[in-house]
C-alpha cells in the first residue's frame, strides 16, 4: 500500500465519525463546501494527528469550451494551502455551457479538438496551483458520438500533455461497464497507472435497467474485484471510500474500509 493509505471522504455528517474511525489514513473534501479561512474544527483536528486532507473539485469544468474560472481555482489553491495538501482533484468533465450549469459531471467528447481545449484548461488550472492536480474519471450515462480516441488513449494523452496525476474512480469503471458496454479490466491495462494519484470507490444500485452511482450504498462485490484488478497491475498510493446520503453506523463503515484494506493488501 502507497503512501496515502485507506482513506474516507469526509462530509459534515461524518465529522465524529472519521475522528474516531478505525483504519483512516488520509481524508478528502469537497473543495466547493468549505471555507480556507473557517476550517471545521474536526478537519482541523485531524490535521493535526498528521492526517493528510486532500480537497476534491466538482465545479472547475476543465472540460467545458469556456476557459477556466481562476476565481474557483483560487479557491483550490487557497484551501490546499490552507489543509496543507499535498495535492488537489477535479474530474475529466464539464459542468457548465452556455452561461448554464448542469448540476451533474458531463462527460467531455474523446476527439482531438475536446482534448486540444482540455489541455488548456488544465494548463491554466495548474499554473494558479500550489500542488499538483490530479483529474478523475466519470460516470458517464451517455458517450458522445465520432469518438476518436478511446477513453485510455484520451487520458494518457492528457497525462503526457499537461503532466498532471490520475484520480482513477473503480466505482465509475464499473458504472460505464454496465450501462456503456465499456471494458474496464482492459481500460485498466491500458491506462497510465504510473501517473497514480489515487483510487476512489464507492457504492450504487441498479434502477430501471440503469446503473446509478450512488455513494449511497454499500460497495458492490464486483466493483472490490475491480479494485483487486487495479492492485494487480500497480501499488495504489491510495484509496478512499466515498460516502455522500443514507449514512450507514460507524462498524459498517469500518467494515467497509477493513476490506478494502485486505483487497490492497493481499499478497
């Protein structure tokens, strides 16, 4: 196991929780739901017991046509400096088009022109940033059509082009399995797993036909085994358990967290 360890997604319901948890090695933020300068006392707490807090973007919209927003990456920047981070996330995504925002992440069209205005964005984003950024992959209900590069060779390219990490979400690979037909043991072969930032992963539930990630639910036995799959090709330096609704007690969390400890541990 990396340097991160078994981590949790802290929320302001989880507060006591992640203090007394078991097994928490590292914690994450919403970047958007806090403050650089008003920190909550229990993220302060765990700071101080040495815990690493890493701030997670959902509002940069790297992917959308307009240039960047500084004033969200400022933000990032500020809240980084202020946990003391070592590093910083958004996902592969837009969220806003049109002077409209989507409330969801969208997935970015996999062609060059999309890639050429990613790029750029990232570029900016990073210049503005105290720590490296790491980017993640979405859970997409649609894929956009003339794709021309697969969804490996769009991210290895992003990599090699902005030298920025990978936040590699197994819960999401999952989610595009079942409802785009996509392979995610070969996605996983092919993606750059040295550019590792961290692992995410999470619970969902199937509706109507569709599968719905929903960090609401407890992880599905098939997205642990793809989490087996990415620690069998690579040491991940982390990985961290989101939760978001229906809070379930503190022993299944800790169960939850105690096995994915023994799937990234096993010899």
């Amino acid at each position: 196991m990396g340097a991160l360890g078994v981590g949790i997604g802290w929320r302001p319901e989880l507060d006591l929780t992640v203090e007394r948890l078991p097994g928490v090695d590292f914690a994450e933020v919403v970047a958007e739901n806090l403050r650089p300068d008003r920190l909550p006392e229990s993220l302060v707490l765990l700071r101080k017991r040495g815990l690493p807090v890493l701030p997670h973007a959902v509002s940069l919209s790297l992917g959308g046509a307009a240039p960047v927003e500084m004033k969200r990456v400022a933000h990032l920047a500020a809240l980084a400096e202020a946990l003391e981070a070592p590093l910083v996330s958004d996902h592969v995504c837009f969220v806003r088009a049109g002077g409209l925002d989507s409330g969801h992440l969208l997935p970015v069209p996999r062609t060059r022109e999309a890639l050429d205005v990613l790029v750029a964005n990232v570029r900016a984003a990073q210049k503005a940033l105290p720590v490296p950024l790491a980017l993640e992959n979405i859970a997409a209900l649609l894929d956009w059509p003339d794709a021309e590069l697969t969804e490996a060779q769009f991210l290895t390219e992003l990599t090699e082009r902005t030298g920025c990490l990978l936040l590699v979400d197994v819960a999401n690979l999952y989610a595009n399995a079942r409802n785009l037909g996509s392979d995610p043991e070969r996605l996983l072969d092919e993606l750059p797993l040295e550019r590792l930032a961290y692992v995410h992963i999470a619970g969902g539930v199937e509706r109507d036909g569709v599968y719905h990630d929903t960090h609401a639910h407890p992880i599905l036995p098939e997205v642990l085994e793809l989490l087996e799959e990415l620690a069998a090709r690579t040491d991940p330096p982390g990985v961290l358990l989101e939760r978001d609704d229906d809070f379930p007690t503190d022993d299944e969390l800790a169960a939850e967290l105690a096995a994915i400890r023994a799937v990234v541990t096993r010899p």
